[in-house]
C-alpha cells in the first residue's frame, strides 16, 4: 500500500506540475515548433533524471529523511509564485512573459527536484525490474501533458478573468495540494512498517485521508471562488 501511495506522489507531482509547466508556457506565446522542442527536452531532462536515480542511492538516507521538507517547500514554492504571478499582472497588466521569467522558470525548477528525490525513494522502496520503463512512460506522458495545456492555453485567454490569474490561482491550489501532500508522508512511511492484511480499514486509511485533504482543497478553491476571494 505504501509503495501505492508513493507511486501516487510523483506521477501527482509529474501531472500537477507538467500542466503548471504547459500553462505557464503558454504566457509566452512561443510558436507550436518551440512548444514541440521544448516539450521533448523536458521530457529527456525527465528522463535523465531517471537514469541518474540509480547512481544516486548516496542520497537515500537523506531523502527518506527530508523528503516531508521537500514537497512542503515545493508547495509553499508553488503558492508564492502563484501569488507573485497575480500581484505582478495587476502592477503591469502583461499577459505575455519571457520564458526566462520567474512565473514559467518556477514550475520546472519545482517539478524535477521533486520528481528527482520522490524518484530516489521509490527506487530504493520498489525493486520492480520495470521502474525505468515506468519513468519512460511518465516522462513521454509528461512532455504530452506540456503540449496539450500548452495549446489549451489559447482557450483560456477567452475566459472571463485575465490568464495571469487563472494561472496564479491555479498555482496556489497546486501549492496547498503538496503542502497536504507532504504533511502525510510521516503516515506513508508509518505505513511501509506496518504489516496488515489485504483490504483491511488500516491499510487504506491513509489514503482515504489524503482524498479528504484533496476534496478540501478544491471545496475550498471552489468557496473562495464563490466569494470572490482569489482575484
């Protein structure tokens, strides 16, 4: 069940933050060419990293004792940069950035460090002989996802609210996701430890919690949106 949880964690951490990426990518209105090449380097950096887990077991002892502190700071990260991308709409009223900005370059520092230390864990936790195949897959899957929010990004320009918003607000519900994320990774790992049977209530506990936690947050957002409270 553990191992579950964590295979959880990186592909959410792969997923939200790859349509981060593909979001923020699109305040730059790069041409589908760029989109395209860029998409297919973050995917081999990805893919990279993958490859680098296996010669990095150093790092396990580390990891596996501050990984809570790593998808907290990503999240808290994440929720600054969403926060900044929004005061900074409002002072300049831009809806295109550099690529080199601070909105589109925060998302992909976020998502390889933690996919790389998340990547440490499960390799060391799972000795299945597929996990390269597996990291393949999430990397191919992560250029993908890039792409199409990317190009989605045009659709969201016609939204009623400017795009640097969606996009901030987006951020900051993201943020909280791994703030939560991280507060229950004590309990994965009480959880690895722990012998149980299949389908026992103990066993599941801990994600019945985390669905609780993300049902929060997007009541929350969906609260905070009714009131009028994120911009």
């Amino acid at each position: 069940m553990a191992d579950l949880l964590w295979e959880g964690l990186i592909i959410s951490l792969v997923t939200l933050l790859g349509i981060n990426i593909g979001l923020s990518m699109g305040l730059t209105q790069f041409s589908r060419s760029k989109i395209l090449s860029l998409s297919a380097l973050y995917g081999a950096i990805l893919l990279a990293l993958s490859l680098m887990v296996n010669y990095t077991t150093f790092l396990y002892d580390f990891t596996n004792e501050y990984i809570l502190y790593v998808i907290g700071i990503i999240g808290v990260v994440t929720i600054i940069n969403g926060i900044y991308t929004i005061i900074r709409w409002k002072k300049e009223k831009k809806e295109k950035y550099p690529f080199t900005s601070l909105t589109t370059m925060i998302p992909s520092i976020c998502c390889f460090a933690g996919f790389f230390f998340t990547a440490v864990l499960l390799n060391n936790k799972n000795a299945e002989p597929d996990f390269l195949l597996i990291t393949i897959t999430m990397a191919v899957l992560f250029a993908i996802i890039i792409i199409i929010f990317c190009l989605f990004s045009n659709f969201l320009r016609h939204a009623e609210r400017p795009y640097p918003v969606l996009l901030g607000n987006f951020m900051i519900l993201n943020g909280f996701f791994f703030v939560i994320a991280g507060l229950f990774i004590p309990t994965i790992e009480a959880m690895a430890t722990i012998q149980t049977e299949p389908l026992t209530i103990d066993s599941s506990s801990g994600l019945i919690f985390l669905i609780m936690a993300g049902l929060g947050v997007f009541l929350i957002g969906v609260y905070l949106k009714r009131e009028g409270k994120t911009v």
